[in-house]
C-alpha cells in the first residue's frame, strides 16, 4: 500500500536543513534579489511572499521592479548588474514576463 506523502511535514524537514547549512555559511546572510516586470497581480503576491517562505538566515531584501514596457535589454542589465555582487546569492526574475520579452533573451 502506498504512502500519501505528508508534504507541509516534509517541506518543513527541508527548510530546517536548508536553514541549518545556510546559518553554516562564512560571511554575511545570503540575499535573494527578486526582479519583477510588468504588473502580474498573480507575480505580485509571488514576490510578496518570497521573504516568508525563504530559510531562515536569507534575506529577500534586493527587489527591483521594471515597468512592463521595459526593454529586453533593461532587463538583462540589471540582471548582468546583479550577477557579479558577492551579497546576492541568487536572482530571481518573475515569470511570466510581458509578452515582448524572451525569458531566454
């Protein structure tokens, strides 16, 4: 007979190691920068909710907003811009982006 998986009571197992390892690490706490293009209700309460559900230890203290007629190459500049900072350990731009833009880009 199979298991059904308890997944709030497995999701938590992970965050707690995840936040056991991240705690671990030399320096200051990881960031998450969070890029957001366009006004997406559904991205929005997304990014909102990004900070709550992060490990304890990070920070989702970087979010950048561009308007939703900016350029694909506004958007790759900021991330280029974002890529070398040694204080963010991961971006995240928030899908889906308006329609003129190439997630590939």
């Amino acid at each position: 007979m199979v298991e059904p998986l308890k997944g709030k009571a497995f999701a938590s197992s992970i965050t707690r190691s995840v936040a056991q390892r991240v705690t671990a690490l030399p320096g200051s706490a990881p960031k998450l920068a969070v890029v957001l293009v366009g006004n997406d209700a559904a991205s929005e309460i997304r990014c909102s909710q990004k900070d709550p559900q992060l490990p304890r230890g990070w920070h989702c203290s970087l979010h950048h907003r561009l308007p939703a007629k900016a350029m694909q190459a506004e958007v790759a500049e900021l991330l280029s811009e974002m890529n070398p900072d040694p204080d963010v350990a991961g971006v995240l731009l928030q899908l889906p982006l308006p329609a003129h833009l190439d997630v590939m880009g």
